[in-house]
C-alpha cells in the first residue's frame, strides 16, 4: 500500500474517531442513553469506521516500513 494513502487512512480514521467521540458526548446521544442504554447508531458507526481506518493505515505504514 502506498504510504500516502495510509497516511491518508490513519488521518481519516483518526478524525472519525474524534467526530465519534463527540457524537458520543452530545446531548441526543445522552437522551438515547438514558431510554436504551446505548449511544446513538450514528456514534457507534463513526467510532467503529475510524477505528477500521485507523488500524489500515497504520498497518500500510507498517509494511510500508519493512519493505527496503
């Protein structure tokens, strides 16, 4: 994998897990906690999808690394 588009990948995934966290956080997200025990879906597809991106694009620079 190109080590641009890890970088690209980790980038992304770390900015949605940021977004996730925040959506997390938010008053709608509390409400839905309060009556179902969970947070919004919409939270828990960010933080899950950032996560994803995240580990692709630190193992594309990890093999990246390993290649001479």
């Amino acid at each position: 994998m190109n080590t641009a588009i890890s970088v690209a990948l980790l980038v992304c995934g770390l900015m949605l897990l940021m977004f996730g966290w925040n959506e997390s956080q938010s008053a709608g997200s509390e409400i839905s906690r309060v009556f179902t025990g969970n947070p919004t879906d919409r939270s828990m597809w960010m933080l899950i999808g950032g996560a994803i991106l995240a580990a692709m694009g630190v193992i594309g620079l990890l093999r990246g690394a390993r290649r001479p």
